[in-house]
C-alpha cells in the first residue's frame, strides 16, 4: 500500500515537456508511481480534480541562515510553494562564528540584511561555532523544507582574521587557515562557497561586509579549496571591480560552476545587463560554466531614512552609515552631504540600486497626521508641486518627522520586456528571492508563484512547462542535488499542487511575529492547494498546515 495517491492531476514533471493526466503515489517520502489511472491502494487519497501537479519549487538564493535557527518552518515559503532552500548566499552567513564574534555578527546582518537586531539577538540559537557544528545543529532540530548551505565567505574571514576582516587583505597564512576551513565545510555538506564584492552590502558602521575586502589571490584560492572536492557551486554578488573574465578562470581552474548575482535590470543603463549574459554565454561556449541569478519580480523596497538600505551603497552616503538619531539627522541635514549624493546620483555608473529615478519613489506612511495626505505620492510629484529639489524634499520630510516616514522605490527590473529576455536567456536561473532578510524592506518569497502566474499565464513570456523547469529541475541540476527537481519514480516527493488559472503572489502585508515582535513584511499564496516535502503535507490552500510537520532533509549530498 502507498503513502498518497494524488489522483487525476495534470502532472508538469519538471522535464519542460509538455503536461500529461496521470496519477502520482507517493511512499516512504519517494514517489512509488506515476500513470493513468493507477490502480494502487493508498492510505490517503487526493483528488486534483484536473488542478496542475508540479515538483515543489528550489529557491537558490536565501538568507534563512539564523531565522532558521528559531523558526524551522522558514515562513512564509513553504506556503509558496517552496520546498528547497539554498541559505548562505552572498557569504552572509552565521558559522563559522566564535562567540567573540556573535555581536558583530549579528549587528552586520542588522545593515546587509535589514535585520532587527533585538529579533536576533532574542531569535538565534547559538549551539555551534564551526560550519560543521551549525550543519549538525539544523539536522538535530530539523526544517519544514528541504536546506542545503553555503560557506559564507564574511562570516569565515571573520572567524579567521577577527575585526580586521572588514579592513585588510589577508595574509598568506590567513588564507590557507580559510583554504582548511572550506575544505572542512565541503566534508561536512556544504553545497558550496558564497561571496559578495557587491559596493552595496556594507556591515556594521558602514564598514565593508568582509568578503569586498578580499584580493583575488584568496578569492581564487577560497573557490579552488571548494573545487577540490569534485562538486560544489561558487556563488557570488558580484561588484563593478569583478568582471566576467575573472570569474570565468574560477571557473575554468576550478572545474566548478559559478553563480553570479544579482543580474537586474536597470532602466537608465539598459545595456549592461545584457553585456554580462552576453559574457556569460561568450565564458560557457568555451566550456567554462557561468549562470546569471535574474529575478522575475521588480526590486521594489519598503524603507525609512533610519535604514535606508537603497542608497546605502552609494559612496556619497558613507558619511551617514552607523549613525543614529540626532547624529544621523545632522548629516542628513548638511548641505555639503545633499550636494554630494545629489552629485553621485547624477553621474552615469554601471550599476546600483537607486538611479535618480524620483517618480518611482512613493510615500507609504506619514509618522504625523498633518502630512497624511502625502501617502501614496511620488516624491517628484510632490517636490515639483512645491518647487523643490527630490533629494531636499525626501529628507526634510523624513527629518520633520524624526525619520519615522516609510518609503517604497521601486528600484530596478521594472522594464517587463527586457526582464522577459532575462528571464528566457539560456544561461540565466530565475533565483533572486531573499527569503529570510530584508524582512522589512521587501518581500519576494513567493517569486515562483510570480512566474507561474505573471509572466507565463497573464504575460505569456514562457510556457508553463517552461516556467516549472526554470523553477525545478534546472536549479537542482545545477546544485547537484540528487533526485530532487523532477517528478519520477524513486525521486523525492516534493510536490506542488496548483490551480495554473488562479495561481500568483498575493500582496505584502506586515506581522509582527519575529523574536521581540520585530515586524516582517510576508504575502500569501494564490492558487496553491497543497505542498508536500518528502511525502508529508506542509501547506494547503489555507496556508502552512496545523504543527507543521518538519519533513524536510538537511541536503549534504550532492552530484558533481
């Protein structure tokens, strides 16, 4: 007898061929069977009643590092429809950490991540120093989905090199104790190395997260000790100083893949994202494997000028990062500090998140009842009514009300045609979604349900079939994950059970349910009717099931 019988689904298996009616049994965690009318006992039986039946989605790139650690459901995703997660990314990670270490650790991700420090101080469950430690500790609580993990690149120069890890180089002898500690960490399982020279991610005090302190002498030798062992994935959010070229001898002196983000569209330097996949493909034709992370979703950001985390990577906004209070309003209000970013966000660049672009920066909240009805407006709209410069009119309106105002931008990928190319661009994986950080600024968990319904029902920029692969099978080939990613007997019963004429991302509210209260953006699924992780049902069309079971694997294993 089986498990589950999902009865009468049409079954999208994750090949990217077309869908067929068929019966899916599931047993011991496995799928024991896929046909027509199969005629097998279950102890339970679905009906899908012609509703969509596809393996559940991988989503390559998150941040679920320490809310894992008190929050083993990973809420919202399963809900999503997700049943893997890759944490780790960007090297933005919690092991390895000495104790010494934990405060800087956690205040760091306070600034990359957008992270409430009181939820993480209160929230993380620090029973591990070492990556191998922190992996035994996620096995022993367990997870609602499936995990596999990177070593973090900043949380190991940390532990090797202490507070000058966001101030130097390091030295030979540091590099080769990183070198041992990534080989430890592929020992153990990790699916590979993240790293991030992005100008953008900057810790504590505005300092450089670690790993944009790092030459290309340790990046080259961190990812050929992560070669050694014959498998894993070099990932890195990659900054203007590391070109494709670079990235490619990784690639080629390693053997290994390389995964780069973040590759997003950017309306007034339109080209640039192409010139990167274009070298992509140019690198992967001369058999060196390179992936471009793309988002189906536009990058739009909830923020308040105490956390403004869009602008925090522009050099002109150095002055104010680590400030606080009347200190951080004092910068804010200084001419010269207005001239210079005014100046900066003027000039042509090849990337960053915020471009000037005023008419896409609205007002959410007003923290005082006299300028209420300024919510929902653009700051453009509202400085030419006035006569102002934007930049002025943003601060001093954040300022008059001690930067409580919240903000929203939409920042990049708001060009639908050009992120169409990006998404069906033969070297691209759709990934990008942030799940675990960012908590309060925006929320893309639920970017697979986004594919699904956006672009390929509503938009038709891609078949179905297509738009399941790209979130299924394609992922879990590149991480080498085994047996995971398409619908088959004898692989892992990680399924998703859909409605395609319904299916989508509902809009973002915000709970308060972290450790302190500290609140969180999150979205609920549309068209989803059930999730199941390794056979165990995790999420229905209500949301995450009752004492949600924690059926997901710690991923350690992995193919070449």
């Amino acid at each position: 007898m089986t498990d589950l019988l999902i009865r009468n689904a049409l079954v999208l298996d994750g090949s990217g061929a077309a869908p067929v009616h068929a019966d899916v049994a599931m047993r011991d965690g496995r799928i024991a069977a896929v046909g027509s009318r199969l005629g097998l006992a279950a102890a339970q039986v679905v009906d899908a009643d012609g509703l969509a039946l596809m393996p559940g989605i991988v989503d390559s790139h998150t941040h679920f590092d320490a809310q894992i650690t008190w929050d083993p459901t990973l809420r919202p995703s399963p809900a999503l429809g997700v049943t893997t997660a890759v944490i780790g990314n960007c090297g933005f990670t919690i092991a390895p950490c000495r104790p010494a270490d934990r405060e800087l650790t956690m205040r760091n991700l306070t600034q990359v991540e957008g992270m409430s420090l009181d939820a993480l101080r209160q929230g993380i469950a620090w029973g591990f120093e070492s990556f191998p430690e922190y992996l035994a500790q996620l096995r022993r609580r367990g997870s609602a989905i499936n995990v596999a993990a990177y070593i973090g690149h900043s949380s190991l120069r940390t532990y090797v090199m202490g507070a000058d890890a966001a101030k130097r180089a390091a030295t030979s002898g540091e590099i080769a104790q990183m070198q041992s500690i990534v080989r430890d960490a592929m020992r153990a399982g990790a699916v590979g190395f993240a790293s991030s020279t992005s100008p953008a991610h900057n810790g504590e005090g505005g300092l450089p997260m670690p790993s944009r302190l790092a030459d290309d002498a340790e990046m080259a030798a961190l990812v050929d000790a992560m070669g050694e062992a014959g498998r894993g994935v070099y990932m890195l959010t990659k900054g203007g100083h590391t070109p494709i070229p670079f990235l490619e001898s990784l690639a080629a002196r390693s053997g290994r893949p390389v995964m780069i983000a973040a590759l997003l569209h950017n309306a007034t330097n339109p080209h640039a994202v192409f010139d990167d996949l274009a070298a992509i493909a140019a690198a992967c034709a001369r058999g060196h494997r390179l992936l471009g992370q793309v988002s189906c979703c536009p990058l739009t950001m909830d923020f308040t000028l105490a956390s403004p985390y869009p602008v925090e990577g522009l050099k002109s906004w150095q002055p104010a990062l680590g400030l606080a209070g009347d200190a951080l309003i004092a910068v804010l209000a200084d001419p010269a500090f207005r001239a210079s970013v005014r100046a900066e966000l003027a000039a042509p660049t090849t990337f960053r998140l915020f471009n000037n672009e005023w008419d896409k920066v609205h007002i959410v909240e007003t923290a005082r009842a006299e300028n209420a009805g300024l919510e929902q407006r653009t700051i453009a709209a509202i400085a030419a009514e006035r006569g102002h410069d934007p930049l002025a009119t943003m601060l001093d309106l954040a300022i008059a009300e001690g930067l409580a105002t919240v903000f929203t931008a939409q920042l990049l990928n708001s060009d639908e045609a050009a992120v169409g190319r990006m998404l069906n661009h033969p070297h691209s994986i759709v990934s990008l979604s942030d799940a675990g950080a960012h908590l309060t600024f925006f929320n893309d968990a639920g970017f697979g349900l986004h594919l699904l319904g956006h672009w390929s029902r509503e938009l038709g920029a891609m078949s179905l079939p297509e738009a399941v692969r790209r979130l299924t099978s394609h992922p879990a080939s590149v991480l080498g994950l085994q047996q995971r990613g398409l619908i088959r007997a004898g692989w892992a019963a990680d399924l998703l059970l859909f409605d395609p004429a319904t299916v989508g991302r509902g809009p973002k509210r915000r709970v308060h349910d972290l450790p302190a209260g500290a609140a969180r953006l999150t979205t609920d699924a549309l068209g989803v009717h059930g999730v199941w992780v390794n056979g165990r049902l995790v999420a229905d069309a209500r949301g995450l099931v009752a004492d949600t079971p924690l059926a997901g694997q710690l991923l350690t294993e992995f193919d070449a």
